[in-house]
C-alpha cells in the first residue's frame, strides 16, 4: 500500500498534492525556479535522506510555495510536513530543510 507522502493543510485538499497547483516545469512565474529547479531540489532531499516519489516531493515544494505566498510561515509549513509525513521527513530539522530548498529552488522570492 502507498502512503502518500504528504497531506495538504493550506494548498490542496485531500491526497491529491497538486491540486489546483501548475505541474512541474510550469510557466507561472510564482512556481519559478533557477533553471534545474527539480534535479537541485531532488538532490537535495537525496543527500538529507528524504525518499519519496520525485513528482510527489516536486509536488509538495510547489504546496509550500503556494502556502508562503499566501503568508503562511516556514514554521507553519515545515510543523504540517512533520505531522503529516513523519515517516518520510524524519525530524524537525528535515522538514525545515525541506521548506528551506522548496524556497530556494521552486518559489520566486519578491
């Protein structure tokens, strides 16, 4: 049986992680990265020993843009992913890391 990695609070509903967010490689400029948003950003979970599916992670850094540009804070995000996902995210410190690299490679900052 597969677990989804995480549960959506703010962005999405239920256990669809995209819902109502761009795919991966969107045009919309609030979801923009650095060129190679998705291989940086992969290899960053990687090297901190977060495993899940590739889309479902890419999915979950565009929900915490999303949920940043609404004002929501990094504490907020990085507390949902642990409730949420504590299996996959492991500690605190992973889910700060995870909030951290979606911002860095995935959101525009102003």
């Amino acid at each position: 049986m597969r677990v989804p990695l995480f549960r959506c609070q703010h962005a999405c509903t239920g256990g669809h992680l995209n819902k109502g967010l761009p795919a991966s490689g969107s045009t919309d400029p609030r979801f923009i990265g650095p060129p190679g948003g998705d291989a940086a950003f992969l290899a960053d979970m990687a090297r901190a020993g977060i495993s899940a599916s590739p889309q479902a992670l890419i999915n979950v850094a565009h929900s915490i843009c999303a949920d940043l540009a609404r004002g929501y804070t990094y504490n907020q995000e990085a507390t949902t992913l642990l409730k949420n996902a504590p299996s996959v995210i492991g500690s605190s410190d992973n889910a700060v890391r995870v909030v951290e690299d979606s911002r860095e490679d995935y959101c525009q900052v102003p």
